[in-house]
C-alpha cells in the first residue's frame, strides 16, 4: 500500500470545488436555480433561514475533500495506472454518487433536468480530480 498523496488530494478537491463556480454560475446557474425556486430578488435579498455562502461553500469543499481523499486512498491501494485512476473516479460519480442522488430526487420529486445538472456535476468534477491524481502522480 502506498502513501495518499496528499497534494492531489487537495489539487483534485480544488479543481472539483472551483467546477462548481463555472458550472452553477454560467453553464447552468439560471437554469439551476430556476428549477430550485430561487429567483434573481432572492438571490440579491437572501433566502430567509439560509446558511451564509461562505458556510456553503467551506462546507461543500469540506465534502468534496472527503470524496477526493476516498478516491486517494483507493489509488494508494492498488497503484493503478492512469487510465485505471480515471474509471475509478468516473466510475464512483456514475455508480454511486449520482445514483444515490437520483434516488434521493425520485422522492422529492424533483425534475430529471435538475439531476442531469447536479450528476454532471459530480461526473466531470470526479473526471478532474482523477485528472489531478495523474498528474501529481
């Protein structure tokens, strides 16, 4: 078994949390936010009773490293080579991540648009942290 390697777990995580900032910003951000309810007032008054951004976004880094460090210790395991490393970390986002979100949707009958935005998100987010792993290898 080898060493996590640390930098590339915070690369990865890095990479997948600034994702984020793209992809809920200009990619998909009006159309993400409409199917959540939020409208442009809300987003310039607030949500009552929401968190505060900057608890969101230490928050969801904090997750988002969770992830990365599983993936990283799955590397250290089995030392695999880099296109190997990419299924894993596509392979954990298509496999577990987005079905249990999808799951987690069907009873909140939440739209199938939604869930294409959110799984995208963990797919190419996990395909960038795979990224990271074999170029800080």
């Amino acid at each position: 078994m080898g060493e996590i390697n640390l930098l590339a777990v915070f690369a990865g995580t890095a990479a997948f949390w600034l994702l984020g900032a793209v992809w809920y910003g200009p990619l998909f951000g009006k159309a993400w936010r409409k199917m959540n309810g939020i409208t442009d007032q809300m987003m310039k008054d607030g949500i009552p009773g929401a968190n505060p951004v900057w608890l969101i976004m230490l928050l969801s880094f904090a997750f988002e490293m969770v992830v990365v460090l599983m993936l990283g210790h799955l590397i250290a395991r089995t030392n695999p080579a880099p296109h190997v490393i990419m299924m894993m970390a596509t392979g954990l986002a298509v496999a577990v991540m987005a079905p249990a979100l999808g799951i987690n949707y069907l009873y909140q009958m939440r739209p199938g648009k939604l869930f294409a935005i959110d799984a995208g998100y963990f797919v190419v987010g996990m395909a960038l942290a795979g990224g990271a792993f074999i170029l800080l290898a």
